[in-house]
C-alpha cells in the first residue's frame, strides 16, 4: 500500500488507516483479531481510536500489542467516559490517558489528539499542558488535535500540534478552504476522517436523529451523479476523492466486518481521482453548500 509522509513527525503513513469505532460496538474479539490482523499483513500502519469508543481501546490492546512495532497508533483524549469528573478537566485528562495506555497494553502512543475541543477551552492552555507533559514524559511522541471548523483553525494556528485529524468527504468539504492550507504551512500531519461520508446516500431515508442525518441531507441536495452508480463504484469515488484532496496524509475507514478492509485497500490502490471529476465535485460543492455545511465535529 502507498505510504506518504506524515508532516514532520517521520512517520510514513499508510494512504488508508484503520477508526477504531465501529469495532466498539458489540463486535467480537475474534473478528477484531481477525480485521486488523490481515489489515496490517496487507500493509495497513495507521490505527486510530479514542476513550470514549466503548470497548475499541481494549480490544485493539488485546489482539494486537503482541505487533505493536508494526504499525503506527494514535488515540484522542477529553471525555471523562466513566472516570469521575468533568470533560476537559486536567486530572481528568491525565487519568484517561493513562487509562488509554493501559486498555492499549502499550507504553506511548505515537499520537494522541485533543478530541473535539472548543476553542474557549484551548485559550485557557491547560489541556494543551497536559498533552505536552505526556509528550515530555514519553506516553505519546506526538500531540494533536481532532475537530473541524473555527476551533480546529485556532487549534492550528496555536502551532503546538504535529497532527490534525478532521472531518473530509463528498459532503464535508470545509476544511479543504478553512483549515488544510493552515496546517500544510505548518507541515502538520493530517488524518481525514469519514473519508465515505458514512456511506449516507445508501439510506432511502434516515431519521433527524440518525448519526449519517447531515450527510443524507447534503447529499440529497448536491445529487453528484456518480452516486447513482452501483454502490462499490459510488464508495470508490468518493474515497478516491477524499484521499486525492491536497494535504491529506492517511484516510481512516471504520469497519466491524473483516472482510471490508481488503475491499477498500483495492479501492485505493486505484490511485488519484481523474482531475475532472475531482475538480466537477469540488464545483458541485462550491455551487450548492450552505453556510452553515460546516465541518462535521
């Protein structure tokens, strides 16, 4: 698998990286060991997952530490989830970290991303603190920051960060303008995530409350053609579109099914999107997106 160059961390990232959510939800170990085993025999580097994706952090722990020189991990920290106290307390942040290197039978993490923070909370720099100290004490070699729109321009022009991880697909396209231009000054690494745009086209209907809601909309409202294709085609494009996009490092794809790794690593391996139509899509966009199509936190 194509790998590119991670910012100025050194890390050689593979084109399509491995969400740790869906894996949080009542999946098994077997299939777990059985998705991310032959995803990193494939040449998969890239796992990504966070404290609050139930129990994605301990089963990643559990059927891969035994390689843990074999790929790169990074998890995002800031919701208490079940430790007591507030969100984005620092004690609190401290001890989800260290919680997060215990479920991860690791002892660092190569990143570890402030998750969906608030610019108002960044302004008052004790969570940015608290990452810098696991930085200087080896629990992470990296610090970074997961979020889009205002809060995630502020996080980057901080310039304490080596890696962005934000939200970029065929109906989330702010970031293209607003913040990846910042972060390629900065040689910051960049991780998109919901390259598929959670596949929300492939609904005849969802309810207001229904996760892909946002992105079902959107879509319906921008009609790009190619999702009239059969559905590998459509998931093709869009995929190809998010990792064609300028500054875009890793691409990550959250699956429970091991089987759907290998199906999207093909995907790749078919290399950029055709200009004109990444360019028709980017035109589409441009054309139909409201002001308030903000990224998707």
């Amino acid at each position: 698998m194509e790998t590119r160059k991670y910012g100025n961390t050194g890390m050689n990232v593979s084109t399509l990286g491995f969400g740790g959510a869906e894996i949080g939800k009542n999946v098994s170990k077997t299939d777990v060991a059985t998705l991310l085993n032959s995803a990193l025999d494939a040449g998969l580097n890239v796992i990504d997952t966070a404290e609050c994706y139930g129990d994605s952090e301990e089963l990643i722990g559990e059927v891969l530490s035994h390689r843990r020189d074999d790929y790169y991990l990074f998890t995002k920290c800031g919701h208490a989830a079940g430790i007591e106290g507030p969100d984005w307390d620092a004690k609190v942040l401290e001890q989800t970290i260290d919680r997060s290197l215990k479920r991860l039978k690791t002892d660092y993490v190569d990143v570890i991303h402030l998750h969906s923070c608030s610019e108002e909370v960044l302004r008052q720099g004790a969570v940015i603190e608290v990452l810098q100290r696991a930085k200087e004490s080896g629990k992470t070699r990296f610090i970074g920051y997961s979020g889009d729109t205002t809060d995630a321009l502020y996080a980057i022009q901080t310039g304490v960060f080596d890696s962005l991880e934000t939200s970029l697909n065929i109906a989330d396209q702010e970031a293209i303008d607003l913040t990846l231009p910042e972060a390629r000054k900065r040689n910051m690494g960049v991780i998109a995530k919901r390259p598929i745009a959670n596949a929300a086209w492939t609904y005849d209907t969802l309810s207001e409350e229904a996760y892909p809601f946002i992105y079902w909309k959107r879509l319906s409202e921008l009609n790009y053609g190619f999702l009239g294709e059969d559905a590998q085609a459509a998931v093709e494009t869009a995929l190809r579109f998010t990792l064609s996009t300028e500054g875009i490092d890793t691409a990550i794809v959250g699956t429970a099914k091991p089987n759907r790794w290998q199906q999207n690593a093909d995907l790749v391996a078919k290399g950029q999107l055709p200009q004109e139509l990444y360019d028709e899509i980017r035109a589409r966009w441009k054309e139909i997106a409201g002001a308030d199509w903000t990224g998707r936190t």
